[in-house]
C-alpha cells in the first residue's frame, strides 16, 4: 500500500471514531523520517487510546508491519509509527502546547476535518 493510501485509511479510522481537528500533513519535503503525519485531538484520556486503537488495526489491515505506539493517554500524546506515516493523537491541552503543525509549517497541509 503507498504510503499516501495508508495516510489516508488512517483519516478514515480517525473519523469513525470521532476524532477531532484531523490534519493530514504532507512532509516529504521537510523530513527523511516519514512522508505523512496524521495529527488529531480526543476529549478523553480513554479517547485517545481508543482513536490509537483504531488507526493500529486499520493500519494493520493494509501492511504488514510491526507499528510502534508510545506513549499513554494520561500523558496526553500517542504517536503510531506505520512507517512513512506516523499518527500523533493529542489531548487538547497537549496539542496546543506542541504546536506540531507550526512546527512543521513547511510541510503541506493535504487534508484539515474538523
């Protein structure tokens, strides 16, 4: 699967868990690490495991690939490493205060949900 189509299963899974604030960033230009970050938000702690959770097993489905996850909700930042994607979900407060998407300017915005 190309890494713009694992991306965007990912978004997928992410919405039909209610995620919210969706942003899939394009930073192949900015970055030799991956191609694509997934960045979005959850209200809860149970949340953001569960938005976790649901972008693993859809990625699992499409690859088959060790995915890494660190992190724990109560510390308000998971990210999954499927490769060339990596998924950051944030607590609101965390997010704000990591500004991802300022930090990555550079890269190109594909696809912003709210």
């Amino acid at each position: 699967m190309e890494a713009l189509d694992l991306a965007r299963s990912v978004v997928e899974a992410l919405e039909d868990r209610k995620a919210e604030n969706i942003v899939l960033l394009d930073i192949r230009d900015v970055a030799i690490f991956a191609d694509y970050f997934v960045i979005c938000s959850g209200t809860s702690n149970r949340m953001l495991r569960a938005l976790t959770d649901a972008a693993r097993d859809k990625a699992k489905e499409a690859q088959d690939k060790r995915i890494l996850v660190e992190g724990e909700p109560q510390d308000g930042w998971l990210l999954a490493d499927f490769g060339d994607v990596v998924l950051h979900v944030f607590s609101e407060d965390q997010r704000e205060f990591y500004k991802l998407e300022e930090l990555w300017s550079e890269g190109k915005v594909l696809l912003h949900v709210q």
